[in-house]
C-alpha cells in the first residue's frame, strides 16, 4: 500500500477518459537488473499491453503523467558511479522511448507537465541539508530554471501546473535544521511559482509536534475552479493525527478546511496520511492513503488502505460548513474532570 514511504504514484489516469497507464517495477535488491515497464489498462483494469521502457540495477518510477500524445516518467536510477541521479523519460502512446534525461542534483518525488509541453520535478536536493527544489525541464530534456525552497530544509511532495500560467508546489519544512538542537518541529507549506520561476506566494499550514519523525506535510492537491484549487495533506501532533484538506483561492488565500481520520485518535505513533487527491465527476473529491488502528489481533495489520470521498465543499456528511471553523487547541487534557470516576448514576462535570 504504501511502497516507498508513500511517495510512489507510479500510475495516472488517461486524459481521454478510456484508461490507465503505470509504470510497474520488477525489484531485485541490486542483484540483477530492475526493469520498469510500461502498463497500459482500459478503464475495467483489463491489460492491453506491456512494454519494459528501462532497466538497470536500481531504477523505479515514482510518478506517472499522461497527456494526450505522450507519458511522463521520473524517479530514482543508478548509473555507474552516480547514485540517486532523478531521471525524467518520456514517451509516445504505444512506450516508444523518446527521451531519457537526468538531473543528479535532486531526489525527485513528483512531476507535472504543462500545455507548452515543459516538464516540471519537484523533489528535495541531493544535499546534507536539503531543501525543496523544483526544475523546470525543456522538451529536449534540459534544465531551463531550478528554484529552491524558500526555508532552511524541507522537501516537495507534489507539484501541479495551476491556472496556465503557475506551478503549485506542495510539501513542507522542518525547522531543527541545521541548528539540530531545536524542537523536531514539521510545517505543511506551499509556493506558487510563475513559469519562469519567480515565487508569487507561499502558505504555511498547521505545525507537527515537536518530536521526531511527526508529520506536517502537504502530498497533492488539484485545481478545482477557474479561480480555486485543492490541496490536501496530513498533520501529527500527540493523539490527534488528522488528513487535512483546503480549498485555497488563486493568491493562496485559504477559505476552508476540512480535517478526517479513520483510527486518528489511537495512537501518537502514526499519521493519517492521504497520498493522493482527485476530483470526481460529481464535483467532489476522493482520497486515497494509509492508517494506523494498532491491530492487536493476528495477523497484526496495522497499516491500512484507506479511501475518503467527499462533496465539492469536503463533507464526508453534507452540511458539514454549516458547523463553523475548525478551530485547534492543544494541551487542554485537564481542562475537563469527571467524578467520581469510574461512576454509576449521576457524575458531576467541571
């Protein structure tokens, strides 16, 4: 369910309506080759064909992107002496190889194309402190412009081409580093860049706890109208592990936001991370991503697929946004007491 610490979003949908395409990797731990071949589904998830695309002793795709006349492929390879180089392939409608290109200064975890047919990466830099990073790409494969995340270490879950003329990044940064002494403490945050690569707006969403390996991140998100966009994401403090999702306007104004958990309350160890979110024809959403319940009973399952549609304005029960602002606070354990504790009867409440 979740190959690669999430990260891995290794199909997409046709922009015709009429199917899938993946990117399936064969792992043999560096022994013998890994090879990716290229799947392609009708819109029942029958196969129609297969075609390897590469190979070599540590490849794997970790995003796919479909436009009408060609399909986009990055992720990590191994070349010879050069380790976690990010690769971008692309390739015609029936896996022609058209081109293949790499980029060693950056880890790349998603990808997005544009209608002028430019190839934006978003990852983090190979670095010892990394930060985001984004590379917008020619069609010939080269670098026209990188830009780096405007904090100190963090990384990019995901990027999106917005409103013709924009590209979304969203992920997040950690602020322990590299003063390592500081609070553990991860932010959800977003950049709105221009196409040649001037930052227009960034976001900062709620913060983790300050503890290490809590989650704050944004991982994907959609434009949703002409002037509003989606983006959803997950937050772990202790005892309350929430997906997040906001609807956000053209300036990176937010306007709502929804939280949802399945097993979020059990336990401070695990987030309720939603990998991946997409519109629906209906107007509203879906989610897909992982969560946590714990399980004490054979075969111990733990981590779980979990999957959340919701309407146009993120109600998994409509009416939702007439309830109010979700409002946060933490740290109110004691506020409320209960007694006498265990009670039978009446029990007073303070």
């Amino acid at each position: 369910i979740e190959i690669f610490g999430g990260y891995a979003d290794p199909i997409a949908s046709l922009p015709s309506g009429n199917g899938f395409v993946a990117a399936q990797t064969t792992f043999s731990g560096g022994i013998a080759l890994d090879t990716v071949f290229l799947v392609r589904f009708n819109p029942n998830g029958d196969t129609l064909w297969t075609k390897r695309i590469i190979s070599d002793s540590l490849v794997y795709v970790r995003k796919t992107h479909a436009t009408a006349n060609h399909y986009y492929f990055t992720g990590l390879y191994h070349a010879g002496a050069v380790y976690n180089s990010a690769f971008l392939l692309r390739t015609d409608t029936f896996a022609n190889v058209q081109l293949t290109h790499f980029y060693p200064q950056i880890e790349t975890l998603s990808l997005t194309v544009d209608d002028a047919g430019y190839a934006y990466l978003a990852g983090r830099q190979n670095s010892v402190y990394p930060k985001g990073m984004l590379l917008k790409i020619d069609t010939l494969g080269n670098t026209v412009w990188s830009s780096l995340q405007d904090r100190p270490i963090g990384t990019w879950f995901g990027v999106k081409s917005m409103f013709n003329d924009k590209v979304l990044c969203l992920g997040g940064w950690n602020e322990s580093y590299p003063e390592y002494w500081l609070p553990n403490i991860n932010t959800m945050y977003l950049s709105m860049y221009d196409v040649d690569g001037n930052l227009l707006w960034d976001y900062e969403g709620l913060r983790s706890r300050d503890s290490g390996g809590m989650f704050g991140q944004f991982t994907d998100g959609y434009q949703d109208t002409d002037s509003t966009f989606i983006a959803a994401g997950a937050i772990q403090q202790l005892f309350w592990n929430r997906a997040v999702i906001y609807r956000f306007n053209a300036d990176g104004d937010s306007l709502w936001r929804r939280d949802y958990a399945h097993f979020g309350n059990l336990s401070a160890l695990y987030p309720e991370v939603p990998w991946d979110i997409e519109p629906t024809s209906d107007g509203g959403m879906v989610l897909t991503g992982t969560t946590y319940n714990l399980d004490s009973i054979p075969p111990y399952s733990n981590q779980n697929m979990w999957i959340l549609k919701l309407d146009s304005l993120g109600c998994l029960v409509p009416g939702c946004q007439y309830v109010g602002i979700n409002e946060l606070a933490y740290g109110l354990e004691d506020a409320l007491t209960a007694w006498p504790n265990p009670g039978h009867g009446q029990i007073n409440l303070t």
